[in-house]
C-alpha cells in the first residue's frame, strides 16, 4: 500500500503545466474538409493560454489547407478526443472547407 502511494504521489509532482503551445499536425484533407490534431503529454498539461494559442494556430493551419482546394475558408465544426499513445492526450478537430 506503501509503495502505491509513492508512486502516485511521484506521478503527480511530475504531472506540470507548460506554456508552450503544439503544433497542430494535418491528419486529413479531401477538399471539403481538414483534420488537425494537437497533441501534449500528460506529464505537461498546457495552460489555458497555450491551449488557445495552439487552437489559434489550427485555426490558421486549416485556413492555409482548405485555400488550396476550390473552396476557400475553413470553419471549425468539432472536435474529439483520439488515442495517442500512453502518456500522450491527442485532440483533432474537423474544419469543414466553404465557399
């Protein structure tokens, strides 16, 4: 019992928050919609304010994607939680491409 509350307790003073915002990775594109997904660990969850700045630069990324196609604009209509890995949180958000 000892040893459980150890290792629970050292997991949890590992677990941080980090002000660094990811990279948003294209998971899919077929010229009516986008895929992105942003990804961080467990360990270094981000601040509120990374989340957004993450969000912010998907938003970007699948606005630059969907102006390649013949529609023009990208907006936002969901998002979900996807496995990543085990120590890993993945959202991917879908972006619709409008005329």
């Amino acid at each position: 019992m000892r040893t459980l509350a150890l290792t629970l307790g050292a997991t949890f003073a590992l677990t941080a928050c980090t002000e660094m915002a990811s990279e948003p990775i294209v998971t899919s594109f077929n010229e009516s919609s986008v895929g992105i997904q942003i990804q961080q660990s467990t360990f270094a969850v981000m601040t509120p304010e990374a989340e957004a700045k993450s969000i912010a630069m998907a938003d970007a990324k699948a606005q630059e994607i969907c102006s390649r196609g013949p529609k023009r604009r990208a907006e936002r209509t969901s998002s979900r939680q996807v496995p990543a890995g085990e120590y890993m949180i993945a959202t991917e958000y879908l972006y619709l491409c409008l005329n």
